[in-house]
C-alpha cells in the first residue's frame, strides 16, 4: 500500500519540531539561556531566507504581528521546557487546537460541532489528569500559555495566507520581525552570549523554523489541510519518544494518559 503524496514531507516535519524539546534542554543543561536561544534562531533564519524574498512584501503590520506573536510562542515554549521538561511541554503545546477553535467561537468564523464540543473537554481532562501528577499550577499556566501562543501563531499564519503571501513570505515574516523584539527581552537579561546558547540557536533556526515548515507546506499542498493538522500532532509522540531514549525522561502513568487523550483530542478537533 502506499503512502498518499506528501504524507512523507509531514512526517518528516512533525519529527523534526518533536526534537525542539530535546534540543533545548540540553542546551540549558549546558548553559543556554532562553532570551538568547531565541534571537538567535531569529537572526540566523533571517539571514538565511531573506535573499529568496522581495523585502517590500512583508513590510506591512500582518507580518510584523507574525513576528511579534512568533517571539511570544517561542520564547513561552522554550521557557516552559525548562520547568515541565521536553516531553510534557510538547503535550501542552497541543491545547492549541481548542484555543483556536474558542477563537473561531468568538469571531464566528466557524460553527459548532458535537465532536469540537467533545475535543475542548477531552483536553482539559487531560490536563486535569497531568496535574494530579505534582504539576504546580505555575507549570499548569506556563503550558497553557505556550499553547496559547501556538494558536496565535497558527491564526496570523491563517490570515496572511488569506493576504496570499507565499509560505517562504510567511516563515520571512517570523524570523525577520521576532528579531527586533527578541533584542528587548535582551536588554532586560544578559548580552553575554553563551557557547550553548549560540549552537542551540542555530538548530532552532534550521530544524525548528526553516526545514519543518518548508516540508510541512510542502506536505500540505501535496495531500490536503485535514491530512497535516492530523500528522502535525505526531510531534508530542515523538519528543516523548526521544526524551525517554536522549534525555531518559519517564512519564507516570497519569502523565502518559493525559498525554495521550490530548493528542487524542487534538486529533479528533482537527477532522
């Protein structure tokens, strides 16, 4: 039997941001900080993608919206990282689908189904169950922030899409536009840049931002949107699967429960 077209170029995204996790906590195990990790990965993927577009194309609000919502996301999921570690900070990450869909609610631009009714609830059941596994409720809060965060991401994508700018315009707008703003969180930290920090950085650059996204759109225009929300939620499975193998990270059983009815859910609210 074979694959549909594009299935593989999903995968292969999906995988590479499940390594986000692992990657930066041994960046802090060896001296990262989060605020550099950050505008490095800006800086780099900038350098690298503006000479493939026109500069004129992102210079309007959306895209420097993108790019402030894309800093809010990263710099949220990476500080999380620290506190729940790689594993469960990639399942929280995927609360993101009910706050798009509390979103498509609030701006009526989606209607209601029993099935989206049955995912919202199912993810908090889930999270529910993690935090009877001595989750404080500052972790509890800093991982519904990070998916908060996504699901911005994820809108602002959605409506530049609309604007119909080109998906290299899209990841241009998140790296070019993060990286001023990167520079305040700076000012208020440290300008010390750390070795860890710098390496840690570029890999964000290449493996979480330029390559996944190039091979998730490129997956999703091959198969369809349905197809690539759906695989894209393979990514908590494999950070888990890595952290167990890389950072030999086990998850309780209540942890591994919510774990699984959220991505179950996140997967049921994408059909």
């Amino acid at each position: 039997m074979k694959l549909k077209k594009g299935i593989t170029d999903l995968f292969i995204s999906s995988f590479l941001w499940g390594t986000i996790g692992i990657a930066v906590q041994i960046g802090y195990e060896e001296g990262a900080n989060p605020f550099q990790m950050v505008m490095i990965r800006s800086l780099i993927s900038s350098i690298l993608i503006l000479p493939l577009i026109k500069i004129r194309r992102i210079l309007n609000f959306p895209s420097i919206l993108l790019g402030i919502v894309t800093l809010a996301f990263y710099e949220t999921y990476i500080y999380t990282i620290n506190y729940l570690g790689a594993s469960l900070s990639a399942v929280f990450l995927y609360t993101a689908p009910i706050w798009v869909l509390l979103y498509s609610l609030i701006s009526k631009s989606e209607e209601i189904n029993l099935r989206k009714i049955i995912a919202s609830f199912s993810v908090f059941l889930g999270v529910y169950l993690m935090y009877l596994s001595n989750i404080t409720l500052k972790d509890l809060y800093l991982g519904l922030a990070s998916g908060l965060t996504y699901a911005l991401l994820i809108i602002q994508s959605r409506r530049l899409q609309l604007r119909r700018m080109t998906n290299i315009e899209i990841i241009a707008s998140q790296s070019l536009w993060s990286f001023p703003f990167s520079l305040i969180f700076l000012f208020f930290n440290s300008f010390g840049l750390t070795v860890a920090s710098i390496y840690t950085g570029v890999y964000l650059a290449l493996f979480a931002t330029l390559l996944p996204y190039y091979f998730f759109y490129k997956g999703m225009g091959e198969s369809d949107s349905v197809t690539a929300t759906v695989i894209s939620t393979l990514e908590p499975v494999f950070t888990i699967i890595l952290a167990f193998f890389i950072l030999h990270q086990v998850l309780t059983f209540l942890q591994l429960l919510g774990s699984l009815v959220i991505i179950v859910s996140a997967v049921l609210v994408s059909f």
